[in-house]
C-alpha cells in the first residue's frame, strides 16, 4: 500500500474522493465529484491537487481517475478496525 495512503485519515475529504475514484470505472471532473460528494467545488479542487501531487490520482483529458486499487482501499479499511 502506498505509504501516503496508509496515513490518509479515512476521515478526510481526500480520503472520501479517493475512494470515490477508486469505485469509479470512469474518469470524473471535480465539479461531479464534487456534486457526489456533497463539498464544495474549491475543496475539491484543492482536494485533487494534493492527491495528484502525492500520485494517487491522475489527470486525463475527460477527469481524474485513481492510481489506488479498490484492494488497496479496503486494506486500509480494514487496518483501521479497532481490535477487540
């Protein structure tokens, strides 16, 4: 797992759109992500630069899409269930 993602609080908003992306099977523009999610556009936007920065997401032409694997995602999910 990439080592960014295994600090990313599940919490975050940047958590939720890498997810989203992830789920995804088409690349999306920030404004539809951003509708999905119920944020704000700005946050969004400002959201994907980081996660583009950090290579978890890439930009095409049509939107970003995620270089995370959904097995990826739910490794961290799972990591993060408290022990009982």
């Amino acid at each position: 797992m990439d080592s960014t993602l295994a600090e990313m609080d599940p919490e975050t908003l940047a958590f939720k759109i890498i997810t989203f992306l992830t789920f995804k099977d088409e690349p999306m523009r920030p404004i539809d992500i951003s509708r999905e999610l119920n944020e704000k556009g700005s946050s969004v936007r400002a959201r994907l630069a980081e996660l583009k920065k950090d290579n978890l997401v890439e930009s095409t032409g049509e939107g970003y899409i995620s270089n995370i694997t959904s097995y990826e995602i739910l490794m961290k999910l799972f990591r993060q269930q408290p022990i009982e």
